[in-house]
C-alpha cells in the first residue's frame, strides 16, 4: 500500500526475514538468562489502513484562484492524518462512480481552518455535486480512534460491515 505516486511498497518478504533473524537472536538470550521471552508487536497502519474508508457528502462546490474546492461534510475532526503530518488518502466520487474521476480538486472539510483538508490532489467527475457522497480510503488505521468532537462537530458513526 503506498500513499502516494513513486512510493515503493512494503517489502513483506523483507520484514519477515527481519523480524525471524531478530527473534532467534532474542529466544537464544532468552534461553541463556532463563527467562521467558514476550513478543509484541504493533502492526500499524499496513494491516489496520485498509479496513476502514470515510464516507462524506459534498456540500458544496467552487472554484477560488484557479483551484476547484469540493466542501465534505466530514474533515480534519474525522480524519486528522492530512492535517497533522500532510497524509495523502485517495477519493473516490460513490454517487458517480461509473464516471471519468478526471476534475484535479481540493476536498476540504467543514472547519474554518486552513489545515482541515482532506485530500490536496483529488480527482473527481467534473460532474460532482452538493448531496454526491464521497469515500475516502484507507482510513482504518486512524479514522474512528483519533476522531474528535473539534469545533463543536459531531464524531463520525461507525460501522462494522462484515460476514
């Protein structure tokens, strides 16, 4: 998974072999202290990342300078990566997804600040409207858990689709 064009993805194999060299060495002091061994480990955003998108409604649409600005109902209280280290997540137009994503936009979020941007490159249909609703991906890892009730807005609903 890579967050922007000319990322190289994560190297599994490479971990794997990593995290193996590391244990033996662990396990062999272990044994040599006689003392038990504890494993942890954090998987982070490559395994959590995937498992969750935010959905939002456009709420309206401009153009400012030259840019186009495509308003969501949800921004940086919902999803605070973009504003707090400059994350990029991908955006998809749901209402319209059959068409062309070929309108360059900035999708910003409904707080009057200027870091409450939810996607600087996104690509939508030209043809995107206040009421369309938007996905934005990958929003697993730090969506729900580091949302906030910022300016008086409301914490995202969760849900849980699955078998």
């Amino acid at each position: 998974m890579v967050e922007r064009a000319g990322q190289v993805p994560l190297d599994i194999a490479a971990v794997n072999a990593s995290i193996e060299r590391e244990l033996q060495g662990a396990i062999f002091a272990a044994l040599r202290r006689r003392a038990p061994l504890q494993v942890r480990m954090e998987p982070g955003r490559y395994c959590v990342a995937p498992a969750g998108v935010l959905v939002a409604r456009v709420t309206r649409c401009r153009e400012k300078h030259g840019l186009q600005f495509v308003g969501l109902s949800a921004g940086m209280n919902a999803l605070i990566r973009p504003a707090l280290y400059g994350a990029n997540h991908a955006i998809a137009n749901l209402s319209k997804l059959s068409e062309y994503h070929s309108m360059p936009c900035v999708a910003a979020g409904p707080i009057c600040e200027s870091a409450d941007i939810v996607c600087e490159s996104a690509f939508l249909p030209e043809t995107t409207a206040p009421g369309d609703l938007v996905v934005v991906v990958n929003a697993g890892a730090y969506g729900r858990v580091m949302a906030s009730s910022y300016n008086a807005r409301q914490v995202p609903t969760s849900v849980f689709l699955g078998r």
